[in-house]
C-alpha cells in the first residue's frame, strides 16, 4: 500500500512539482524563483481571504483586498475604489435572509478558486492571472450540497504600500449571463470556426 504524504511534506511535493515551470519562466522576466513564489502565495492568500470574506458577509475586508483605486466588474455591475466595491457587497450580502432569531443552524453557500494562473510582471509590483470559481451552496429543498454557480475570474494585481491587492478583478459568472461561446483569456478558439 502506498504510503500518503502529510502536512509540509506534502507541501513540499506539491511546490516542487508545480513552481519550477512559472519559477523559470518568471526568472527570465527578471524575477528570481523565490520572488515568484512569495509574490504568488500572497496573491493566492489574496484572493482565498476574498473568497472567504464573501460568504462571511464581511464587505469591508472585501473591500480591502482591493487596491484603493480598484475596479470590480461582476454580476452587479461595475464598482469602483474600496468605498463602492464596499457598499455594493455590503448591499448584495445583506439581500441574503437572515435566519429567525431561534435558528440553531443556517444554510451556507460557499466559493472555491480552482487552477489559479498567477504572472508577476518585471517590476514586482503588478501583475495578472485567471482562474476558475464555483460555488456550492446546501439551500437546497432537499438539504443536500448542489453546485450553484461557476465560470471564471481575469485579474489584475497590484504591491500598494507592500501589500499584493487586486486592482481590477473580472468576475465572469458562466451559469448565468456570461454564456459565451468561447473565452479567448483562457485559451479557448472560436469552436465555429474551421479547423
């Protein structure tokens, strides 16, 4: 029987198997292998604390993963600088019932980042990446776990006073009206076109 790694050993695999490729290739823009990977575990922290913030209902360290100036484009429309990213999740959170005073418990939804695809540019001060999101949600009539929505995120990175924040975070929601037939950004062809 295999033997399963655990806790930093597994870690450790896992960095060695999936940072060489974007460590090289960021090295010859200009960044070293560590600064690579210092700069994507803070962007991925980032934008897992996004994430996390979200199905708390906590708008305001939301809000603060973006750059001061930073640009929201989602579901909602468009919102931009901390103070309008603020209100707009502060208002789309509150929408959500509250539970009655009694509840013991409440349904949940949660979100996910999966295969997050991070670039540092030379300056070590901007970059960009993509990446897909799903939530799951158990407000469900049969109380059991349902995939509620899906698609994926451009983003835009910034180092604002030493801090990596999102300056532009696009959010694109393929369940609902970001049905396209292709996404260029994640290196989809046009599938109606000759091959």
């Amino acid at each position: 029987m295999a033997r399963m790694l655990k806790g930093p050993v597994w870690f450790a695999a896992a960095l060695m198997l999936a940072v060489p490729g974007g460590a090289m290739a960021q090295e010859q823009a200009g960044l070293s292998a560590e600064q690579y990977a210092v700069a994507r575990a803070e962007i991925v922290n980032l934008s897992n604390r996004l994430m996390i913030a979200s199905d708390a209902q906590d708008a305001e360290t939301y809000a603060d993963s973006f750059a001061t100036n930073g640009v929201l484009d989602w579901v909602n429309g468009v919102e931009h600088g901390r103070e309008q990213i603020r209100d707009a999740i502060a208002q789309w959170r509150a929408s959500i019932a509250a539970p009655p005073t009694d509840a013991t418990n409440r349904p949940r939804t949660r979100h996910f980042i999966l295969n997050q695809v991070v670039t540092i540019n030379p300056d070590g001060k901007t970059g960009q990446g993509i990446c897909y999101w799903m939530a799951l949600t158990n407000r469900t009539p049969q109380h059991d776990v349902q995939l509620l929505y899906f698609g994926h995120v451009v983003e835009d990175y910034v180092k604002e006073d030493g801090k990596w924040l999102f300056a532009k975070r696009t959010v694109f929601n393929e369940s609902l009206h970001n049905r396209a037939a292709y996404y260029p950004e994640l290196g989809e062809r046009d599938p109606r076109a000759a091959n």
